[in-house]
C-alpha cells in the first residue's frame, strides 16, 4: 500500500497549470511516498475504525463525545512515528491525547502501539495540523500542546516552511485553555532560537515557564526517543520551551 504523494514546487507551492495561481499556501511538510509493512496495512484496516478520526478537513471536532469523557485533552502535532504519544498516553490515563500526523506508516506504527497497550484515551487524525487548529477545534479546548522535533527547514531558502510562525501562534492561543501549556523541542539550535524568539515575541498570549529569554529543562514527563539517546551519544543537544497561555 503506498501513500499518495502531493506535488510541489522547489518553494513549497503545489503547482498550477500555466496562468493559474499556486493551488495552496505554503505547507511545514511534504508527503512522501512509503510503503505501509504488512502489519502496518493491518492496523490501518482493523485498529483506525478504533482510534482514527474520519472527518473532513475543516469540521469541527467535539472533544467529550469523542473520548466519551471530559478529562483535559493534549495535542501532539505532528507525532512521528508515535513512541512519545502512545508512552504518554499510558503514563497518564487521566488525561485524554489527540495526535495529528499526515504521514501514514507513522500512524500504522501507532496504530499498533495502542494495540498492543490497550490505550482507550488516545484518537488519531490525519489531517494537516494547522487546518486542525484553524477550524477543527474548539476555543480554549486544549490543556496542552506539543511539538516535539518538527522538521526544522535547515536551508534558507526553506525557512518559510518551519511551523512555528506567528501564524501559527495564533491559531495555538485560540484553542489552548488560559494556563494550557505549549511545550516544543528541537535538536537543531538556529530553529530553537527562532522559536525562542517568535514565542517572546507572542508575550501578551505566552508565559515562558523558564524565564525571559530561557530554554527550559527537559521535563521529566517528556519522554526519550531513541533518536534523541542516540543524539546525546554523539554530543548533540536538545533545546525544550514550554511556554503557557495566558489569560485574555
């Protein structure tokens, strides 16, 4: 089974036949082609009627008829392959976790970890994430929010498609409660610095946890990736913000 593949320029514009405009703005990702393993093709046809999220782009999602509770939800953008989320899931049963990923053998591979850990407070979508928080949630329905090693953009010519832009920031203060906690993390220190300073520069909506201008700590609650323990083998840091919503 192979994912479809969307089609951009060098800039991140999809293209458009001569004479038209460019078909959709610039987008943080782009989908590639991967194939789904046996057991991944599995997951998709037995476990996402279970924990996937079939709507369209733009609907609005309502949280407690979801969970079928109403404990505090959390959002992880953009989750990889899903290790931190499902170990977050099942650290913290008392919360409710929503994850967004547009890259299907990422979701099989969570798929079957919730599967295979029984977790009943995680749902998934497959969505871009910043539709998500444009329209598809609620105000101030949101606890917490993590973006954890978003592709960082290294050229300069494709800085524009780093998520964390002001933009984004206000799509973010809209669905966090007031004291929501934004939490984001990355292992290439030009963009932690950028996100540093977009987030400062956000003040009147964002609480940085650590102090003006300050990294935070790792917090203990975030779990290690393997890649992140491969990293700290090789001497690579990882810069942590966690910044909070402030109240209107």
């Amino acid at each position: 089974m192979n994912l479809p593949e969307n089609v951009h320029d060098p800039d991140g514009m999809e293209q458009a036949p001569p004479g038209e405009p460019p078909r959709r703005p610039i987008r943080s990702f782009v989908l590639r082609q991967g194939r789904l393993t046996p057991a991944q093709a599995r997951a998709f046809a037995e476990l996402w009627p279970r924990y996937g999220i079939d709507c369209p782009p733009g609907a609005g999602l309502d949280l407690v008829a979801l969970f079928g509770n109403g404990q505090p939800v959390w959002l992880e953008i953009g989750f990889g392959n899903g290790e931190t989320l499902a170990t977050l899931a099942a650290r913290h049963p008392e919360r409710n976790f929503l994850g967004v990923e547009v890259h299907g053998p990422g979701v099989g591979h969570l798929l079957l970890a919730c599967e295979r850990l029984g977790l009943t407070n995680l749902r998934l979508l497959r969505h871009d994430a910043v539709d998500l928080l444009d329209s598809g949630l609620p105000p101030a329905s949101l606890a917490g929010v993590y973006l954890l090693f978003p592709d960082p953009w290294p050229k300069q010519r494709h800085h524009k498609r780093r998520i964390l832009n002001p933009a984004f920031l206000a799509k973010l203060a809209r669905v966090l409660r007031p004291g929501g906690t934004f939490h984001a993390a990355t292992d290439w220190e030009p963009y932690a610095r950028q996100m540093l300073e977009v987030l400062t520069a956000a003040a009147d909506q964002f609480h940085n946890t650590a102090g003006p201008g300050h990294f935070a700590p790792r917090p203990a609650d975030r779990p290690l990736t393997k890649f992140e323990r491969r990293g700290q083998g090789l001497g690579h840091g990882v810069w942590d913000l966690v910044f909070t919503r402030r109240a209107d």
